[in-house]
C-alpha cells in the first residue's frame, strides 16, 4: 500500500466532518450508520442529527458550518483542514479512512474501529501479522528486560511488535524489536506528529526511519489529553493477533488493552510474576481471568496459527469485496523479496507449509503470512497437501 490519502469518499469530507464532531466516535458511527458517505451526512437536516441522538453541541457545529453564519467556526474549520491535508499529503505520511479497501482487515472488524487513521512510516505494516506487546509505565529491571527480549524474539519470528510508545515496557519493546532488526508499530494517543512522552522523542524518529510506522486516529496537533490514551489502547489490540502483557499493576491501562482484546476475540498472554511485586499483580489477575500464562516466545508462537488463519480470512473477505485489491497484491507479491522467495520454492506440486519452511529458512509466522498474500494475489492455490504456484505465477 502506498503512502497516500485512501478514501473512497473525497478526503475533505471525512476531515470536515471528524473535525465538526470534535473527533466524537460515538457521533461518527451514528451518522455513517444512517449516511452512505461523510459528504450525505454533512448535507443532511439538522433534525435528522437531532433524531439520531447527537449531542447538541455536535449539532450546533455541524449547523454553523453548514448555514455559514459562524466566521469564526469557517475560519477555523478552514484552516484546520488546509493544514490536514498538507500533512497527509507530505512525504512518508499519509491518511486511510474505513471506507477504503486498505483499511486494516482485523481493525474493521472490531466494535468501534476508527474511521480514519493518521500514518506516518510504512503502511505496509498495517498488513503484516501484528502482536502486541504492552504493560507498566514502571517496569522492573526484570520487567524491562523481558519486554526487550520478549520483543526482539518474536520480531526475529516474523511478526510486527505494536504498542503505544509510553515509557516503560512499551517503549522497551518498540526498541527491543527495533534492535533485533525487526518491526514496530506505535499507535499514539496524541496526534501522529505529536509523539509523547517527549523521553521517547528519539524513539519515535527511529520506529519511522528504520521502516516502522506511527499511527493515530486523532488529527495531526492533537495534544497528549488523558481521555485520548485509554481510546487508543483498542486500536493496538485490534491491529494485533494478541496481546502479550509483561508487568502490569491491578490498575494499569495496559488491563484495558489485554480485556479490549480479549472482547475482539484475540489471543491474551501475561508473564507471570512473583505475589510480592505489585507489577506483577495484573498479569496475576488476567491469568486467573483466563489469559495464558507464558515463560517462553515458542509458547506463544504454538498458539498463533489460528489466528493467522483468522488474519487470512478477513484479508480474503476484502478481497471478495473489491477486486482491485488482488491486484495490488499482485504488484506487491512481484516486488517484496520476501514474498518472492516464497513463491519461488513452490512448484505446479504441492508443498506442506512446513516444508516451505524448511527450503526458505524463513520464520514460520513469516512464511504463513505469505502464503496467505500470495493466496489472496492469485498467484498461488491452496490445494490438498499444501499449496502449488498456479501456472503462469
């Protein structure tokens, strides 16, 4: 996927109206579940607002923009989304409304995905296999260790380590991925330019530099207010296969994130720890919860194949959906090395996965989600024993 504006519907329209409604996700989701696009819902009567339960204060600016008896709201709404558009439009950043078929597959299917997401990095993340690594602002030496390891194993695996860029065993494990060569995703409670704590300043620029990606569904300039950072945290479950929870106290948000994912049927893990370290009390508490208790990256690793399976699913179902996107995995099947390298040790005879594995000498998540993008390209077919490359790939 490119770096680019995604949307099916104008790009001025989705901002106009995120902007309007003061970025109000309950106030979104009413109106595109009546209006078929940002633009109809825009253009609608006030009292069709008014029937939908809008709050009055959406209405009254949805009104003024709309009657443009408000110089001031104009003024502003104006400005503000010359500046949108010139950011998303800069190099290396971009904006993916839900409407749009490169919307991530698993984030769309949760209960109140964003409708747009800020991009700044590489997007092709977004269609990677993700895990979530999360936990304490104040980790343990222990803790902080773990996480670091934790990380750079599974990134070494093949999979993308998202969190959320906080200090401490988040931002452990961006770095641990980053120092392991692998990937990283930040999804942010502030706005995509705006990367907080400002401590973590230098690890954002290296997450965007050494092809990671930074994420936010709040508009570029959103400052860090606290009723942002417990919203994100469904984001960085939904983008994720699972979530893994290092060290977490009883009221930690990294307990909104392991109970959101859990909600989205994902997969929850949690490091045990001693009863005497009070950050260790959470990952207690989920596993008697029913999270998994794990002490080692291959006991996650055996639990993520059905979950990559669902990861295939719902890109299939988007490809059903709209038929260009074959295509554009196509393009991209042609230029990735990796991908490549896959499809080259398929012959018009099937292969096992495993055996896949063991010609590439690639990571197993790795050559999963390959076989899963060649798939869905048309270039390979998944046939009894494996898979085969289709004549012509």
């Amino acid at each position: 996927m490119p770096m680019q504006i995604l949307t099916s519907a104008p790009a001025a329209d989705w901002l106009r109206l995120w902007r309007l409604v003061q970025q109000s996700l309950a106030s979104t989701r009413r109106l595109l579940q009546q209006f078929p696009t940002p633009g109809a819902a825009l253009a609608a009567a006030p009292m069709l607002w008014r029937e939908l339960g809008l709050p009055p204060a959406s209405i009254e600016r949805l009104a003024a923009w709309q009657y443009g008896d408000d110089p001031a709201l104009c003024r502003e709404l104006g400005e503000g989304l010359a500046a949108d558009l010139a950011w998303c439009e800069a190099p290396g950043q971009g904006l993916v409304a839900i409407d749009h078929p490169d919307y991530p597959a698993l984030l769309r299917e949760i209960e109140d995905p964003p409708p747009l997401l800020f991009l700044k990095g590489d997007p092709l993340l977004l269609d990677l296999p993700q895990l979530a690594l999360v936990g304490t602002r104040h980790p343990s030496l222990t803790g902080r260790a773990d996480a670091e390891a934790f990380a750079g194993e599974l990134a070494r695996a093949g999979l993308v380590i998202t969190s959320g860029l906080a200090r401490g065993v988040d931002a452990a494990a961006h770095a641990g991925a980053l120092r392991a060569g692998g990937r990283t995703l930040a999804v942010l409670g502030t706005g995509v330019d705006r990367p907080y704590p400002r401590e973590n300043s230098r690890l954002f620029q290296n997450i965007v530099h050494e092809g990671g990606l930074v994420v936010s569904e709040f508009l570029p300039g959103e400052p860090p207010l606290a009723r942002n950072f417990p919203r994100r945290n469904r984001i960085i479950s939904g983008l994720s296969l699972g979530v893994l929870v290092v060290e977490a106290a009883p009221e930690s948000g990294s307990l909104i994130t392991a109970r959101k994912a859990g909600e989205q049927g994902r997969m929850v893990w949690a490091l045990p720890g001693s009863r005497h370290n009070v950050q260790a009390q959470g990952c207690i508490t989920l596993i008697r919860e029913g999270a998994s208790a794990v002490t080692t990256v291959p006991q996650i690793l055996a639990d993520l194949p059905p979950m990559l399976g669902l990861l295939q699913g719902h890109l299939l179902a988007a490809t059903v959906q709209d038929g260009k996107a074959a295509g554009r995995a196509a393009a991209g099947a042609a230029l990735e090395p990796g991908l490549r390298l896959v499809l080259e040790a398929l012959g018009e005879e099937p292969r096992h996965p495993d055996m896949v594995i063991d010609v590439t000498g690639q990571p197993a998540p790795l050559v999963l989600q390959a076989l899963s993008r060649l798939e869905i390209a048309g270039l390979i077919a998944a046939v009894p024993g494996g898979y085969a490359r289709r004549p012509g790939a």
